[in-house]
C-alpha cells in the first residue's frame, strides 16, 4: 500500500487575472514507512528551525515563507531549497508532479479534471508497475488530500473509475494517436481531505508543489535568487519520470 500526499499551486480559474498555471503535486509514501517518514519530516522541520529561524508555529509552506518567513528574500529562498533537499533525502519516498498550463487549452477544458485526471492516472500507472508482473500485478494506493475543492475531486474520483480518457500514440512508421480509456484500477476509495496544518507530509507537497510553480511563475523575489531553478534541481532524485515528463521532472498538460 502506498499513500500519496497532494497539495496545489496556483489556481483553476480562465478569467483575467487567474494564474498562468495549475499546479499539483504528489509526495508517495509506502505505508510500511510511514512512521519513519514522519519521524524524519519532524527531525527535518526542527533541523531548519534550527538554522534558519523558522518558528513553531509556521507551516513548512512555500507561499508563507517568501511572505512572512525569517530573514531576507535570499534566506528564505535559501530555506526552500533546504527543506526540499531534506524532502529529497527521505527514504522510500517519491514525487509526482503535474502542471495544467492555462494558455493554449480549448475554452472547454475543465482546467481541475485536466489536472487531478493526470496526477491520479500516473500515480495509478505508479501502483500498477510497484507490484510484480502477471494480471493481478499492482498495489493498492490511497491519497491523502488538502482541504481544496473536496467534493469536486471526490466526484471526480468515482467517475475516473469508470472512464479516464487518455491519448495514446502508436505504430513505428506512420505515428497516429487514438484515444484509449484507462479508468484508475489501483487508486482506492475516496481521498481523505486532511487540514495541512495537521500534516507535515501535505506541507511537503506543497514546498514541492510551490517549486514547480515558482518555475512556471517565478516572483520577482524568487527569481532574483535563482530559485525558480534551484527548487526543483533540489527535487530531482525523488522525481518520477516518463511520458510526457519534461526537463526538469513535471508532467505538462497544454492542449487536451
């Protein structure tokens, strides 16, 4: 059984003034490490409490710590990237990552089930290579979501199930695509929706979350500090790869 951790960046809006991007992320934890996992995301958080002065009561959350966190802008970009080394040296774990650019999509396409659809699909192709080979292979995966949009994404669950439409390429001389249906077979019940501040390992989501939207999207702050590269650099050992992945580990959703 594996667990996966989900939190946001940006927004899933078209209007003016929406944000460019729609991000998500998953941080994957085998449930049988699941007590070393958080033991190690509570030595991680008090590490850098330690050293850079984050307080107790702060969330190990991007956008909070570029507002409010300790030091200058150079600190806390420099924080950032600590905590997702440390996020990145945790055993057992991995990360899935999906940005939904805005730009380029039809007007019809429903920017949140274009997003979750991704996400939940690799993590389901994820489960499906993690347990052997033969027709009953694959293990079973829960997700453990943030409070954002929680009946949507259990309604989208449940019809995922049923009908997951995804694009396929095929034949080695003249490529054409098809539209195959591969519904979620290894993703099990409903997400549990969780409040981050509960949660170290939901905090960790959305650092990584943050990461990649800050390459999307740098701020002024984060970009005069190199952080819109050195976020996810510091990822990368724990990045899942494959079809459709870029350069730097994100899987791209722009024209479905």
């Amino acid at each position: 059984m594996y667990l996966m951790y989900v939190d946001e960046s940006g927004d899933t809006g078209r209007e003016p003034g929406s944000s460019p991007a729609f991000v998500l992320a998953g941080l994957i934890a085998p449930s049988g490490k699941w007590t070393e996992i958080e033991q190690a995301m509570i030595d991680l958080r008090r590490e850098l409490g330690a050293q850079y002065g984050l307080k107790a009561s702060d969330e190990l959350r991007g956008s909070m710590i570029m507002r409010k966190g300790p030091g200058d802008a150079a600190r806390r970009v420099a924080l950032i990237e600590a905590a997702l080394k440390g996020i990145a040296s945790l055993k057992s774990v991995r990360v899935i990552l999906t940005a939904v650019r805005k730009k380029n999509l039809p007007p019809e396409t429903d920017v949140f089930r274009a997003g979750w659809s991704a996400q939940l699909g690799h993590f389901d192709g994820f489960l499906a290579r993690s347990g052997g080979r033969g027709r009953d292979a694959g293990v079973q995966g829960f997700v453990v979501a943030d409070r954002t949009q929680s009946a949507q994404l259990d309604k989208l669950v449940r019809a995922l199930r049923r009908e997951r439409p995804v694009t396929e390429t095929y034949g080695w001389f003249r490529r054409k695509t098809r539209i195959h249906n591969k519904p979620l077979k290894h993703v099990i019940e409903l997400p549990q929706h969780q409040d981050s501040r509960r949660s170290l390992l939901i905090q960790a989501a959305d650092l990584c979350a943050y990461a990649v939207f800050q390459k999307e999207r740098p701020s002024m702050a984060v970009k005069a500090n190199k952080g819109d590269d050195r976020f996810l650099k510091a990822l990368e050992p724990i990045v899942i790869k494959g079809p459709g992945v870029n350069a730097d580990g994100v899987f791209i959703v722009e024209n479905v």
